[in-house]
C-alpha cells in the first residue's frame, strides 16, 4: 500500500518463503512490485506529492527495494496451509477485486 492506494497483490504459499520476504523487493523474478514501479514510474510519481516525484525518477535496481520499505506498508492475510491452492487463489482474487491495485498481472 502506499497511502490508501493498493499497488500489488501477491500471494505465497508454504513453499514460497523468498516470494513473500524478499523477492517483491527487487527484479529477482517475474512480475514483482521493484520490477513494475522501475517499468511504470510514472503510474507510482501521480499517486505522490509534486515533491516526491523526483524521487521516484531516481530509483534504480539497487535503490527500489529500499524505496519500498520505506515508503510502503504491507497487508497480510494468512490462510491456513491446509485450505489448498483454490481458497488461497479466491481470496486473493477477492483482495485484488477490493482494493484494486495499481500494478497487477504479468503485464505489470
């Protein structure tokens, strides 16, 4: 979240530790929140103050993931492992249909 504006949804399942720790901070793997803000800046730049935008336009492979963490909050929803892969799909579907995030798909 960066203010009240939704970025990414991701989901990670119990074998998929790296997915929720750390690879959303960097370009480690595809469609991941570091890869889609250095691809798009201008979409994050508009959701930010006049004076935080050159901010955003400075941002490299090595600076983004710092960038993130300082500026960005994380929601977590956990769902017990034993669920399976179809209620951990639905809830994120849902989560993505409430909150609408900016960057989503492999597009992003």
């Amino acid at each position: 979240m960066l203010g009240e504006h939704c970025l990414k949804v991701g989901k990670a399942g119990p074998k998929t530790q790296a997915r929720f720790t750390s690879q959303h901070y960097d370009k480690s793997a595809p469609s991941t929140l570091a890869k889609s803000i250095l691809n798009d800046r201008s979409r994050v730049a508009a959701l930010l103050g006049s004076d935080c935008r050159a901010e955003v336009d400075r941002l490299t492979d090595n600076s983004v993931g710092a960038w993130i963490e300082a500026n960005t909050s994380r929601v977590h929803v956990v769902i017990p492992a034993v669920a399976g892969d179809l209620v951990l799909g639905l809830v994120e579907s849902f989560v993505q249909c409430r909150f609408r995030p900016i960057f989503e798909g492999k597009s992003s």
